[in-house]
C-alpha cells in the first residue's frame, strides 16, 4: 500500500510538469474516457504508446511508476477472474462443473486487465506531474462557472485535493500499524478469508483514529494561517496558456484521432 503511486508528486523539471494543470486535467478525463470507448488490442496499443511517451516526457522512472500497480494487484486479478468465467461465449476452452472458460471470456479478461493498468497509470501521471497547489487552482478554475449557481468551487477543488494527497499518507501508516500489530504477535497473513477479515480491525480503528488527527491538525493549521477560503484570496502565479499547452492539444488531439482510426478500422 505505500507504493501507491496516485497521489504523489514527483519533483522534476520537465515539460510535463509545466503544462498548464486545467489542461492536464481535462486530458486525463479525455484519456480515461477513452480507455473505456476501446473494444480491440490495437486502441490499447495506441494508448500504451501515448502512455510511455507522457512518461518518457515527464522523466518520471518507468519502475516507480509500475510500482504503484502491486497496490491494486487484488483488484486487478479479481476483476480478471470474473470476466473470465462470467462472460458467456460459443468457444468453449474447457469447463469445470458450472464454470466455462470461453475465448471470449479469455479475451474480455484481458482487455480488462489491460484497462485497469493504463487507467491507474494514466491517473497517477497527473497526481506525479502536478503539485497540489497546482492542482488545487485547476480544479477551482475548471468549476469557477459553476459559481454562478453558488457551487463551492474552491472548497470542492480544496477537499478533492487533499483526498488525493492523503492516499499516500493513509497508506504509509496503515503500513505502521500492521508491522506495529504484526510485532505483537497479531496475525494477520494466515486463516480464511472471514479470519483474515475480522483480524483487519485492530488495523482500522487505529486507521481511522489517525486519519481523524490528521484532519484536526491540518484544519488548525490552516486556521493558523488565516485561511478562509477564496474570500479576498489572491495569487502569486495566474494560470494563463502558454504555447506548450496548445502544442500538448495537438498531441492530444492526434492520439484521440488514432484511437478513432484504430477503431474504425
């Protein structure tokens, strides 16, 4: 759990980095909603490709970035089980009792499986780019429209944030408390899965008891510093496009135009 990338920011100086985060923020969106327009492995490769090359561009380490998929490990392979026996099919590979495993269930298993990894990293290239402050003001500046109907756009882009920072903290110290239990003699590895369960909660109430602390501190610290939300709220950097941000539209642009063509053809 502490290598769960989503939520991190990687340092650097790159383009990616500097890349207006409203944009980075609405091509994320774009990307994730065309994984999900995708049928066939050929949109997968033209996402992967694009994938790789945001990587490559954002000098984050490929190795730190695959990391983060162990976090989800779980997920992943359930969701694959389930696809593959649960998808109906005529080309039966072989069956055991009520279960079947069809081609078709071996290829939707699949493309699944494919899904969820370049969805959860496609995600963490924007958390790993964009610092909070940063990602902060994008999200207020995307939701000021919805201001006209009195939408909180500063306290939503505020709380969204700091959820997306906390992931990572959450999952560190869930991380202490486990090797803090395991250290007692509590075990947590071994049994069904309804032992394994119950023995989970002397790791959540601690979990939660922190998690309640954390967001006491953070609120009196930033009671300390005399925030009050965007009231009379100024800023030392205004968000403004530059040339990079219409050059990344365009790369943008040409991959959604791929992932069309591929499908299409």
């Amino acid at each position: 759990m502490t290598r769960i990338t989503i939520g991190q920011y990687y340092p650097s100086d790159s383009v990616i980095h500097r890349i207006d985060p409203r944009f980075k923020l609405l091509a994320t969106m774009f990307y994730i909603t065309s994984l999900f327009f995708v049928n066939h492995f050929g949109g997968y490769g033209v996402a992967a490709v694009f994938i790789l090359f945001l990587v490559k561009l954002a000098k984050v380490p490929v190795l730190f970035l695959l990391r983060g998929l162990r976090a989800i490990l779980f997920i992943l392979c359930f969701a694959v089980v389930l696809n593959l026996f649960m998808t109906p099919g005529e080309n039966v590979l072989f069956a055991f009792g009520f279960l079947r495993v069809t081609m078709e269930g071996v290829n939707m298993a699949t493309q699944m499986a494919v899904r969820l990894i370049l969805l959860i990293t496609g995600s963490s290239i924007l958390t790993l780019t964009t610092s909070p402050i940063q990602l902060t003001d994008g999200i207020e500046s995307l939701l000021k429209p919805l201001k006209i109907i009195k939408v909180p756009a500063h306290d939503i882009a505020m709380m969204m944030t700091i959820a997306l920072r906390f992931i990572p903290t959450l999952a560190e110290e869930m991380d202490k408390i486990m090797k803090a239990q395991k250290a007692r003699g509590a075990d947590l590895d071994t049994g069904g899965l309804i032992k394994r369960a119950k023995s989970l909660l002397p790791i959540l109430v601690p979990l939660f008891v922190s998690a309640f602390k954390r967001a006491d501190e953070l609120a009196t610290a930033m009671e300390a510093r005399c925030y009050r939300g965007d009231v009379g709220r100024t800023r030392m950097k205004v968000l403004r496009l530059a040339g990079r941000d219409w050059i990344a539209a365009v790369v943008v642009t040409i991959y959604g135009v791929a992932l069309f063509m591929t499908r299409l053809l």
